[in-house]
C-alpha cells in the first residue's frame, strides 16, 4: 500500500511541478506567487529521490500523505486555471493570487525548509528542515497554547559555533564509545570553559549520529533544574503540554512510557552542563531500553559512572595557538605581534579553548604595548590553572581590557543579574542601563555598549527573527547569552567587597533557605545599587526583612508558581527599574503588586511569564515612564483596570505587550494615556481589533503592531497622529486593507509591512506621504510600491526574503 502511495505521490508531485515550470501570466502578482510555488516544489523535490517515502520521512501516517496528495491535485487544477485568466479580468488575478497563496501555505504546513550551512546536501538541508518541523507541527496538532509556542525549541540541538579546532581525536573516541551497544550513559568531563558543550554539540551534528534521527534531544541543566523540570521538557518537545507531575517517580515513569511508545526508535538524550548535585538524576533517566542512550557533559566527575567518563582535557600547543591567532588575527595574519609574544600569550591560557577565544577576542586589533601589559599582568597573578578561582582570574584580564571603557565593563558586570543559562531580552538590558548610567533615553548608544561586548567574545547576540532591522527597535529584535564560566566570572569580581559593602548583590535562595548573612544582619544597611534575588519552584515567599534603600535596580527571577513581593521593597526609595521574570512552566501568579505604587523614583518596569489579577497600581506611579508586559496573563487585568477608572492619568511613554496571548482587545481607557511615545503590541495573536480613539495619543511616535495575526485594520483615527514616524504591521497577516486616512500621517518616516499577505492594494492617499523614506516589505508588495517611487522624493524600498518557517509559524493560530 506504502509503495502505491508513494508512487501517485511522485506522479501527482511532477505534473504539478511542470505545470508551474511552464507556466507564464500576465499578472506580476500571479506570475511572483508561481515563482514562489516553484522554489517550494524544487526544494521538497530532493526528498523523493532519496529512496525514503515521505510517510517515513515525516514520521506520519499514510492518511496524512493521502491528504498531501489531495492538496496537490487541488494545486495542479488550480495552477491550471490561472492559464485561463483572461489579461483584463483584474478581479480574477486577485482571487487567484489569493488561492495561490493558501496552496503554498498548505505545502508550508507539511514541509518547513530551511536552509541550514554549507556543508550538507541540498536534499539532507531539507531533511532536516523536515524533521524540525515534524516535531513543531505535532505540538500544534494537539493543542497550540501559549506555552507551546514560546519553548517549541526547549530541546533542539544548538548550531555550532565558530572557529572549532583541535576535538576531532575526542570526537572519532565518543562517536566509538556512544555507538557502543553496552553503553547507556557517557560522561564527557572537563574543567569549566574546556569545550565540553562544544564537543556535545559536534557529535550531535554528526554524520554517523543520524541514527538517532529526530530524537536527539538536548537539554541544558542549569543548577535549580529540577528532575521534573527536565521530564517536562522532554515532553514539551514532543507536543505534550500541561503535563503536571505529582511526584519525580511519576514524571519517570510517564518518561519510560513516552520512550517505550516509540518502538524501534533510537534516542539520544543529551544533559549538558550537569552539576555534582545533580548525580541522581543521570541514575533515575536511565531505562533499559535498547537504541535509548545518554550523553552528559560536566565540569565534575560522577563516581557512579566512573567507568563511562571520557576526560576532556585542554589542547595542546598547535591548537591552542591557531584558536587565539583566529580570534585575534581574523583576517590581517600576525601584523607587528611577533611570534615570542603570541606564543607566551598561548602558554599563559595553558590549552583553555574559552580562555583563548576570549583573549584572543580581547586582543584583536591592539597594539604591541597591550600585548605586553597584558602579559605581564598575568604573569605576576601566577598560574592561571592553580584552581577554580585562577581559572576565572585567567579570564579577568579580558575584563580588565575595558578598563578604558569603564561603563561598558560596569555593563559586563550587571550581566551576572540574571540566571545562568538563560536568555536576556537585550531591551532589559537596555532600560537598565539607561538609568544606571544617565544614557540617552532612545538607548541608541546603549546598545553600542551590547556590540562591544559581543565584539570581545563576552556575550552572543542571537537575532530573534531572521529580519531584524536597523531603522526601529533593532534592540527589540535580539536576546543575549553569555558561557556560563563568563558568568561565573561576573559573580566573582562582583564578591569580592563584604556584603553590606557590595554594589552588586546576587541572591540566591533554594527553597526557604536564606543566606546566613541575611539572618543575621536583616537591620544592617546594604548598600548595593543593583539586587538580584533568585528563587526556585519550593519558594513560598516567606520572606525576611531587608534594608537597601539604595537599590536602583531589582530582578527577581522566580519560579513558583505563586510569587509574593517582598513588603522591604515599599523602602527603596531608589529603586528606577523593578524586572520581575519567571522562569516556571507556566506563568507565576503575582501577588501584593500595591508595594510598588509608592515608588516615586521607580521608572522602568518588565515584567515577564506572569499572571496578574490587577495592574491599578502601576498607574498610580507618578514618575514611571516604562511598562513592558511580556507573555503575561493580562486581558482581564487590563480591562477591569480601564472600566474601574477610565480616565487614568499617567506619565507612562512607552507601553509594550508582547506574547500576551489572553489579550483580545484593548480598552478604549488606553488612549487617555496622552503621553504615550511608544506603543508595541506584538506576537498578540488573539488581538483582532485597535481602539478607535487613538486620535487621543496625540505624541505617539512609534506604533508597533507586529504579528498581530488576527489583528484587521487599523482605525481611521490614526491619521490624526501628526507625530507618528514609524509604524510596523510586519506579519499583520489579516489586514486587507490600509485606511485612506493614512495619507494624512505627515510625519511617517519607516513603514515595516512584511509579511500582509492579506493586504491586497495600497490607498491612493500614500502619495501625500511626503516625508516616508524607508518601506520594509517582501516582493508581492513592492510592486505596489514602484509606482510611488518617482512621487515620494526619498522613498526607498527594502524587499524582506520570506523566512518559510516564520510564515508556518504566523499561519498556524
């Protein structure tokens, strides 16, 4: 049955290929849907030919390939009757470019191809593309929630990073030792920064590690994971979400079940950065199952699986020497560094791979003379390798390069405010330092501070979208990682004073457990600036006293599932950025809010994955500037907030929602905030429609409105905001139409629009958009533009490629 199928698969999928191929129309609309078709066809052609049928490719049943069938008999009679659209009949262009657009969309629901490096086949890039989807799209399947698509990625395998050298030995001994079929568990040991997680991610991408298939499951362990915050992991991986353990002995078995329902299926779990307290939880996830294997990486060695470590030790001289030079000398050779130099440079980082690409980093670019006070400084603190703490010294002098940069290293230093292993929205990162060190308010040369750092190796800026442009929010677009040892080093330099003396002071609290210090001095003064306290899910905010009223800065970085504000916090009289994050399953309910409303310097405030039953208080805070609501529970808090007092005055400037997912609508109370800059409401995909009131924002500058799916116009009010410059409705996939009003948006200087594909014409009113200069859109919709191009002065046009897993994902609400 599997081969006939297969076979009118074939059949089915070539006609329609050539009808495409062949196919010519009038209408640039159709004619650049047709390309568009065709690109999908030709890179899921390869499939076909590699002698596996696409029912075992996507791991899915034969009904479901039968239905893939049905779409491309639909598409071959479709594509037949674009032939036949006579040339003037401009209605029927429309419907069937339309209709064009949904056919390659349902190919995209199948099939998500991306393009994934240079060293793979077309086809195999394919496949993978493949296999990523296939887990995506079973999460949607069985039930799309909001916590489904924020962590589809919890267990994907990371790229790879740049300038590997010198693991190849280590990777030929674990590939030998994994594929073993007495081994079950496999320890990959080393000190911090040696390049364990590097060695993980190398086998994972192996050729010869292709048995595993899609099930290659990659899980980084920070220190409070929990045995059933990894199970449910897993399980989120796989789409099955809401899933509650009672017990770690429950949460196994369903794992053992999970696996034993694969059948013949091989599995990798891959536990990266394991710490020693974490020994037991190797032990309860092994399973005597065949094909089922565990791969562990830590910087401490498992008695228990002595006889399963491979020790991963430093490189040696040639490779340490070629991974500094790399970094160090990019591109120029060694240029006045001579080979003396380099080579004590290389001794001094004793095969570290982390201490020479950070170095290495540090050095690109610098004179002589800094080659040798640097030199010499590490020479004089003695062997970096002695301990732990020399290790991390090691790495200090890379820090110590910014001492002519001294807010950028103060910058570096507030990294260690967040949790390990952890993504840092570079926009909180952003508000902090814009009030901790009197920078420009926009944060434009703010963000100058984020790319030195990543400059140096210090921090990696990960783009969240593949388009994140330059001319609005390019901040808003990007997430920062840091290495873990990296972090390690921020909390040393930051200990270094007593307490009470510290200007940093990170926090953390296991269970009830508080630091002895604190128990013992609550009356004492702390004189910190930034606080950060850090919880675990058997916090039961239970809190003790805290003088700081010098803080200016507070994260609380939380994982229970109730969460209750410190009342010592009503005391900081200081505090300008309160950032409140949880790291939970599901969104931590917020309690005692009303301390904060008597903050009267309190400026900024993110809060993050959490629910809250009123937000009243926020408004009452006189001096706030900055609110950032980010996949929160908030619909029916925003809309009591706004019934009860419907006319709320506020000096709020910048409000942003985003992933806020119970938000269907806005209050028309919101438009009383008439000191409104900046509005942002993105990834708000129940949002279907604006208050019409808007005309009352009279000083908005930017109205962001990205993937608001559901979202259907915008509101013929806007063209009463004089002083809007820039407004993004990229990926607004229901908007068909733009109000005539917007023409009288004098002001417009960026329009962002990629991505509606719904929006079928522009209003003739764009041509009074005298002072627009950049529009950001994709190709169908740039051919509407060109003819605004001669009666718009500075107009320019900037086509977006379309990003098809961007476009999956956007289609499936």
């Amino acid at each position: 049955m599997a081969v006939v199928i297969d076979t009118a698969l074939k059949l089915v999928f070539d006609e329609i290929l050539k009808l495409v191929v062949t196919q010519t129309m009038q209408s640039d609309k159709i004619k650049t849907q047709l390309k568009r078709l065709e690109t999908t066809l030709k890179r899921i052609e390869p499939i076909f030919f590699e002698g596996r049928r696409l029912s075992k490719v996507l791991d899915r049943p034969e009904e479901e390939t039968t239905m893939f069938i049905f779409h491309l008999e639909k598409g071959k009679e479709l594509v037949v009757n674009c032939s036949r659209i006579k040339f003037w009949n401009v209605f029927q262009k429309i419907v069937y470019s339309n209709k064009l657009i949904r056919l390659n969309n349902e190919l995209l629901w199948f099939f998500q191809i991306e393009l994934q490096g240079n060293m793979m086949s077309t086809s195999m890039r394919s496949l993978i593309g493949i296999y990523d989807l296939s887990a995506k799209l079973d999460k949607v399947l069985s039930a799309v929630t909001t916590h489904a698509l924020a962590n589809r990625h919890l267990c994907r395998v990371p790229r790879l990073p740049e300038h590997i050298v010198g693991f190849n030995v280590h990777l030929q001994e674990l590939k030998r030792r994994l594929l073993n079929y007495d081994t079950q568990v496999l320890v990959v040991s080393g000190p911090g920064g040696c390049g364990k997680t590097t060695l993980a991610k190398m086998l994972c991408h192996d050729n010869e590690i292709k048995v595993f298939g899609e099930n290659i499951l990659y899980v980084t362990v920070s220190r409070q994971s929990s045995f059933k915050i990894i199970i449910n992991n897993i399980f989120e991986h796989y789409g099955k979400n809401h899933c509650e353990f009672q017990t770690d002995e429950e949460a196994r078995n369903q794992l053992e079940n999970l696996i034993n329902g694969m059948g013949p299926k091989n599995m990798l779990l891959v536990l990266d950065d394991m710490w020693a307290e974490s020994e037991s939880i190797i032990h309860d996830l092994m399973f005597q199952t065949p094909g089922y294997k565990v791969l562990v990486t830590s910087r401490f060695l498992f008695p228990r699986f002595n006889s399963s470590t491979h020790a991963l030790g430093l490189l040696n001289d040639e490779d340490a020497r070629t991974l500094l030079c790399n970094f160090a000398f990019p591109s120029d050779g060694i240029p006045n560094v001579t080979d003396d130099l380099v080579n004590k440079t290389v001794r001094l980082c004793m095969g570290l791979p982390l201490a020479l690409s950070v170095v290495g980093a540090s050095l690109c670019g610098q004179p002589v003379l800094k080659w040798k006070t640097t030199l010499k400084k590490w020479s004089e603190s003695g062997s970096i390798l002695e301990s732990n703490s020399s290790m991390l010294l090691s790495l200090k002098s890379s820090v110590d390069a910014l001492d002519e940069l001294p807010i950028v290293k103060e910058c570096f230093l507030d990294l260690g405010s967040f949790p390990e292993d952890k993504r840092i929205s570079a926009m909180v990162l952003i508000d902090m330092w814009v009030e901790l060190y009197n920078l420009d308010n926009e944060g434009m040369y703010t963000s100058e501070n984020l790319l030195e750092l990543s400059l140096r190796n210090l921090i990696n800026l990960v783009p969240i979208r593949k388009y994140a442009g330059e001319l609005d929010g390019y901040c808003n677009e990007l997430y920062v990682t840091q290495h873990g040892l990296l972090r390690e080093l921020v909390i040393h330099m930051s200990s270094q004073e007593p307490v009470v003396e510290r200007k940093r002071l990170f926090i953390e609290i296991h269970r009830n457990e508080f630091p002895t210090w604190w128990l013992a001095h609550k009356e004492q003064l702390i004189n910190a600036r930034i606080l950060s306290i850090s919880t675990d899910e058997a916090f039961y905010s239970n809190w003790y006293d805290l003088h700081a009223p010098k803080v200016e800065v507070l994260a609380l970085n939380i994982r229970s599932k109730d969460y209750t504000l410190p009342e010592f916090i009503k005391r900081m009289g200081q505090l300008k950025v309160l950032i409140v994050t949880s790291y939970s399953d599901y969104p931590s309910q917020l309690h005692n809010l009303s301390f904060i409303e008597c903050l009267s310097n309190l400026r900024t405030i993110r809060f993050e994955h959490v629910a809250l039953s009123t937000i009243q208080p926020i408004f009452a805070i006189k001096n706030l500037r900055k609110v950032s609501f980010v996949m929160c529970e908030i619909g029916d808090a925003l809309m009591s907030c706004f019934t009860e007092s419907p006319y709320i005055k506020s000096n709020i400037t910048d409000l942003e929602f985003d992933m806020c997912y119970d938000m269907k609508e806005l209050p028309s109370g919101l438009c009383n905030l008439v000191h409104l800059r900046k509005l942002s409401i993105t990834n708000c995909q129940e949002l279907d429609v604006l208050p019409k009131g808007l005309e009352s924002l009279s000083n908005l500058e930017i109205l962001r409105l990205h993937c608001c799916t559901k979202l259907q116009e915008l509101p013929e009010s806007i063209g009463s905001l004089c002083n809007l410059s820039v407004i993004d409705i990229s990926d607004c996939l229901s908007i068909s139409v733009l109000p005539e009003e917007i023409g009288e948006l004098c002001g417009l200087r960026v329009l962002k629009m990629d991505g509606c594909s719904g929006l079928q014409e522009l209003p003739r009113s764009i041509s009074k958009l005298s002072q627009l200069e950049d529009v950001i859109c994709d190709e169908e919709t740039s051919y509407s533009w060109m003819e605004f191009e001669g009666v718009i002065r500075n107009l320019k046009i900037h086509v977006v490629e379309d990003d098809r897993f961007e476009s999956f994902m956007k289609i499936v609400k």
